[in-house]
C-alpha cells in the first residue's frame, strides 16, 4: 500500500498561472484528493528511472506481450496539441468502436466529435495526450492524462475495440500505458504520483489489468 500525503502538492495559486488554470483545478480536485479511497497508483520515487519501472513492476508475462507487441511493429507517441487536432476524425472512430467498455454503458460524450484542444500554456496544469499506431500508422488508442503539480492522472483511456481484437498479444494497451509512465518520469521531474482513478470499486476485470502494469493500492494519510 503507498500512502500518498494529503498535502499532495497540485501548485494551486502560483503566480503564472492562465486564468484557465482555476477552472481546471476545481474539476480535477475531485480525482486528486478523493479521501477514503483506495486509488491505484505509480509512486514515482519509487523506482530508478523508467527501466527500472519496467523490470520491477511489469510481470515477465506482461513484459514478454510488451516486447512482442513493440516487434509486430506497433508504436506509442506522445502527441501534440496540433497533431491531436488534426487527426479528430481517428479518434472519433476510437471513441466510437464499441458501445459497452468494461460491462458498462459508454459515457454519451464519446459519441460527440471530439474538438479542437487549445494548447495549454501553464507548465504546472495541463492536460497531454499519448497515442498507439498500428503498422499503417492508424491511430488505434489513446491515453489522455491529467497534469497538476506533483501529480498526474488518467483523464481518459481507449482503445479501438476492432484493432484491440486484431491485436494477437492481447491489450497494446499494456505499452501505451509505459510510454505514459515514460514520459514522466524522464520529461516531467516535478510529478511524484501517477494515478489511474480507483482501485477495488468492483470491476475485477480492470484492477487485474491496472496490477499488471504496475499500479498499486494507495491511500490518502496524513503524513
Ligand atoms: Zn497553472
């Protein structure tokens, strides 16, 4: 279990900040400091560096899918603002390759067409998109995460249920979600915590998943 401090820094009223940084606070504060609950998450400290991640929190089954998938000529990539805007039409065939993710309803805002993404200016708030490619170079997936100060979280995460069935070595997801845990440790020095919502809220399913790629159960405390 980490315990995770509840001063858990997100650098709210810095000087810098854009008059959109207060916005976005207030909505992600909900998902950074939800008391009581069991969060699944990466402590950054940790680990070494990235490939220590990898060797340490990846189990030798999930590491071998990893290097087969990475074989079979698929690629991950963070992407940019302007890369994402000009691809809108990909991820709206992501969002919409299936009606049901994890025995649930998909949320009805997967079916609007996604729109343009201004590019955020603040260093310490954004959000920062990562995508999966197949060997044609079709976007297949994609993880969007939160970024706040020392921590980091999963905004949203799909993949194209036609490819992620194609896919001979199970979820491509398992590398996409390392080039995410890559990023961040080796191109942003200040997050501490990376965190994908919950864990134990009822869907087996996914916290075996998230335990695969090294999530772990975190608690809020006072340290
Ligand atoms: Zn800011």
């Amino acid at each position: 279990m980490i315990e995770l401090n509840n001063t858990i820094n997100l650098k709210e009223n810095i000087p810098n900040c854009t008059p959109h940084c207060k916005e976005f606070l207030d909505y992600i504060s909900g998902y950074a400091r939800p008391s009581e609950m069991t969060l699944a998450v990466v402590s950054v400290e940790d680990f070494k560096d990235a490939d220590d991640f990898f060797a340490r929190a990846y189990g030798k089954r999930t590491q071998y899918d990893y290097r087969k998938i990475a074989e079979d000529g698929y690629t991950f990539k963070k992407l940019t603002t302007q890369e994402r805007n000009s691809r809108l039409e990909e991820l709206y065939a992501i969002n919409t390759s299936t009606d049901q993710r994890q025995g649930g309803k998909m949320n009805e805002t997967y079916y609007e067409y996604p729109k343009p993404r201004e590019e955020d200016t603040c260093p310490h708030h954004f959000v920062q998109i990562y995508g999966a490619f197949n060997l044609d170079g079709i976007w297949i997936g994609y993880i969007d995460m939160y970024f706040a100060g020392e921590w980091c979280c999963v905004k949203h995460i799909l993949g194209h249920q036609k490819y992620l069935n194609a896919c001979k070595r199970g979820s491509f997801m398992v590398n996409l979600w390392f080039c995410v845990v890559k990023d961040v440790m080796e191109n942003h020095p200040e997050i501490n915590y990376i965190q994908y919502h919950l864990m134990g809220v009822g869907n087996t399913g996914l916290d075996e998943w998230k335990k695969r790629v090294g999530l772990q159960e975190g608690k809020i405390v006072t340290l």
